[in-house]
C-alpha cells in the first residue's frame, strides 16, 4: 500500500528513458513509482495509483516472448498512457493489431493533432507542426474502439484515445526534451485525465517523512551512515529532526577518500551542526579486504560488507542500537533492481551490498527520490549551500576509480590527480557548472616521452558530465584550454602517470562512474 495519497506508477518495460517519465511526472509535484512490468496485479490495487503509465521498450508487441503486462490494468477504471510500445501493448491487449513499419521512425518527426482535448489539451491543430522524438520499428495498423489523434509521416496513429474510457497512448516519446510538447501532453495526463494534484512537495515529505520514522524508531536507538556527501548529510539532518539524540552518526574512514577529506568532513559537521558524530579509523581493514580484487562488483560487495560491519561493531559498543540510517536514493534501488531477470548494471554498496541477514533495521528516508530532490531537501532542512552542492563522491570512494587492484601506491596517484581536477573546475568557474567532475585511473601503461626519455607509465582518464538525476548524462563540453591545464598539471605534478585522456560517453549506454 502506497504511503502517498497520489500515486503514479509507471511500469518498466525496458526502455533507457523510463526514469525520465519518473523525473518529468515529479516535476509537476506529484508523487511517482517505476516498478518491473511485472508487478502483480494485487499489488497494483494496493498501491492504488491515479493512473499508470506504460513505458516504452526494445522488444515488439508481437514476439513471443514479449514482456506483457497484466491486461487486468485496464479494468482498474484508472487512466492508462501508453508511450511507443507501451502504447503498441495496449492496443494489441484491447484487440487491436500491430504490425513491423515499412519506415520506420528514429529521431526527430514532425506531429499533426486533430484533437485538442485529452493529452492535447492548449495545444494547435489543424496544419500546426510539433516536433517530437519518435524510436520505433513497428506502427499501429487497428485500434478497435479507439480513434486518432494525431498524426505523423509514417504513423497514422501517432497518438490515440479510448472513445469511451480513459486509455490514451502516444507513438512519440514526451519524457525527452526533443518532443517540445512532452511537458504539455504529461501535465494533461497528470492533471487533466488523472485528476491529481500538486502535492508532492519536499515540505510535504519532510512531514510524513518524520512521521514515518518517529513511529519506526519509537524509542530507539539510530546509527548514521555519514560520509560527508549530499545524501549523508540530508539523510541525517532528516533522521534528526525526527528523533533529536537518539541518532549517533558514525564516520568511517575506509582509506579510500581524497585527500584531506576525512578531516574537513568531522571539522564541518562538528563545528556547523547539532550532530553527535564519532569517527572511526578503518583504512587498514578495507586495503586488506580490497587485496587482489580486480572485478568490481566484488569491490563494490566487499565495501558494503565492510561498512556493515564496522556499524555493527559500532552499534554494540554504543549499547542497544536496534535502526541503521542511510542515503540510499532512488536510482540506487533503480539500478540495483535487475530487469527480465537479467544482471543489474551494478551492485550500489549500500543496496546490492547489503547481507541478508543483517542484524540492524535499515531507515531509509531519501529512497524515494532522486539527487536534485534531495538538494532541495537539505535547503528546505536548513543545511549550507556548501554540504548541498558538492559533487557527488560514491560510497566506495575512490576504490571505484582505480580500475583493477586498489593498493596505496595507486590510491595516492588517484588522490593527487583528484585534487588537481577539481582545484582547477573550481578556479575556472566549471564545478558548480557541471554535475560530477574526477579522474579515474586505468588498468594499463603507455609510452610516452619525459626529458628526451623513454617512460612506461600509467594513464589517467577525465571524468566530467552534465545531469539532472544521474540517470542520465552526457559528457560535459568544458573548454579545450581548461583541459590542457588540468592535463598539462597532472603530467608534470603526478610521478607515474605520462597520458591524459577525455571520457566523452554520455549515460546511457556508459555510466557515470568507471566501476
């Protein structure tokens, strides 16, 4: 059952933008839920959404083993938007016929409305033309008991309605900013067919938030993750206003942090917050569990594992601590959640790290949203400017950023790379710019050239990209002469490394980190 009066859902088939449906439905301040395709029934009802949006995806309608939805979605009497196949799985559910396209349609098309109510709703008709984003092979050949819309070059059905009940499905992606009517058509959705309103809000959800933990912890005793990032720090901040001193926040020091990061964080949040915060040394333990491991994965387990262990640890000298706060966020649980049973893209430390049988209870008050909410979270809690506009920085540290074996003499390559990274982002001006901006270290040497010698040494890659969420980004066009500085500095200042190179891959298909 769904803790909010007004739900959403969105069902998952597969596509790479379906956490932009998620991200475009919030914007409207109304609260959203992706779920796989194959979310029961029942759980549907107990969720009891407003309505229900059907994703778009890679597979056809008419494959045999085409992820399918339960058709019972639509005797809910909820309304339904099916986008590019999940408009194509509607209406062959409801007995229509889809077919593969003579052309197909990838990229920008033009859209021709007939109807101006519905999805449409403000928008022009007649021989107005509105652009949008199309990526699809097959097309809609017959839709009983549904008309037409609106229409494209090669889509006689490129948007449709129910003529009776409140289904409407769309050939063209909205969530994307190339359909510049994406905006209108899922506000006409949200509001105009699914009657919701505006309240979710990050005020709104710091009083049911606290509700909702007060009556968790009761009396309790709660232990804080605390790393120094975003998520941490709201997390605590949340975690406290809802229970005052029963929370005592632990910092580990797990050797894989930059340089001086471990003392500014303890100096920051014991001289500018409330906090009760202990600090604990454990660099040697994690180098010891990091020896030899290469695949990251196993990094990304053994990380986890290491700091539930520590907390545990923590936890018992502290007495009776029964709760475990935690800044897990929504594209953790997203990513770490596999989809058609096949491998998630990976393990986030503090989701697919977890072990099963661990002894405390997690409080995870930041689950449901995604960065940019949280950063408007922390302001509307009243933390500074300066703890909510870092960049990110991941729970396993830099050990994600050395590509093979984590070992000191590489971890102080990657930590003088680092500051010279973001020493000069902030110097030009590009930190608060861009969303993320690092270096990674690789697993290989190349040749190179020093003082008319001969060098065999190590390669750093630059990291930087713009995002909203960090479901998706693209690499970040920084200036020609910011990038010759940054490299030109980490060539002559760092021993062992003789080669610079740019990242340029956007997410999808990469991901923002390397590991």
């Amino acid at each position: 059952m769904s803790i909010h009066d007004e739900t959403i859902l969105i069902l998952d088939f597969g596509s790479q933008t379906t956490q932009l449906i998620a991200r475009r439905v919030r914007e409207q301040k109304v609260y959203c839920e992706i779920h796989p395709y194959t979310i029961s029934l029942e759980t549907i009802k107990e969720i009891a959404p407003k309505g229900i949006i059907l994703s778009g995806g890679p597979a056809s309608v008419y494959d045999s083993d085409a992820p399918l939805s339960d058709a019972g979605i639509f005797t809910l009497g909820v309304p339904v938007l099916g986008i590019c196949y999940g408009a194509q799985l509607m209406i062959q559910q409801l007995g229509g016929r889809v077919e593969q396209a003579h052309n197909r349609e990838f990229g920008k098309a033009d859209l021709v409305i007939d109807y101006t109510k519905g999805l449409f709703a403000g928008l022009e008709t007649g021989e107005a033309k509105h652009q949008v984003w199309m990526s699809h092979g097959d097309r809609i050949e017959e839709a009983p008991g549904f008309e037409a819309t609106a229409t494209s070059s090669h889509s006689p059905f490129a948007a449709l309605r129910h003529t009776e009940k409140p289904f409407v499905a769309v050939q063209f992606h909205p969530e994307v900013v190339h359909t510049l009517i994406g905006t209108d058509v899922l506000r006409n959705f949200i509001f105009g067919l699914c009657y919701c309103s505006p309240s979710w809000t990050m005020h709104s959800f710091i009083e049911s938030t606290v509700a909702d933990i007060q009556a968790r912890a009761g009396k309790g005793q709660v232990i804080c993750a605390l790393s120094g990032g975003v998520d941490s720090s709201v997390t605590a901040a949340l975690v406290h206003k809802a229970i005052g001193d029963q929370l005592t926040c632990i910092y580990v020091n797990n050797g894989l942090m930059r340089t001086g990061e471990s003392g500014s964080i303890l100096r920051f949040f014991r001289e500018k917050t409330s906090l009760k915060v202990i600090d604990v040394n454990a660099e040697d333990f994690f180098l010891s569990e990091l020896a030899g491991v290469i695949d990251p994965e196993v990094k990304r387990k053994r990380i986890g594992l290491g700091f539930i262990k520590i907390f545990e640890d923590e936890a018992h000298k502290l007495g009776e601590v029964n709760f475990l706060a935690q800044g897990t966020l929504y594209p953790d649980v997203i990513e770490s959640v596999s989809f058609r049973g096949e491998a998630p893209i990976k393990s986030h430390h503090n989701v697919g790290g977890l072990p099963e049988i661990m002894k405390l209870e997690l409080i995870e008050p930041l689950r449901e949203l995604f960065k940019d909410e949280v950063r408007e979270l922390g302001l509307e809690l009243g933390l500074p400017e300066e703890a909510i506009y870092r960049q990110p920085f991941p729970g396993p540290g830099l050990g994600i950023r050395i590509m093979g074996e984590v070992t000191e003499d590489r971890l102080n390559i990657i930590r003088q790379a680092d500051v010279i990274v973001l020493d000069e982002m902030k110097k030009s001006g590009w930190y608060r710019k861009v969303w993320q901006s690092f270096a990674v270290l690789l697993p290989i040497q190349t040749v190179g050239v020093m003082g008319d010698g001969r060098t065999y040494e190590h390669v750093v890659a630059l990291r930087v990209v713009d995002s909203r969420d960090a479901m998706t980004a693209d690499w970040s066009r920084v200036p020609y002469d910011l990038l010759g500085i940054i490299s030109s500095r980490i060539i002559n200042e760092v021993r062992g490394v003789n080669r610079v190179v740019y990242d340029i891959s956007s997410k999808p298909p990469a991901t923002i980190e390397w590991e």
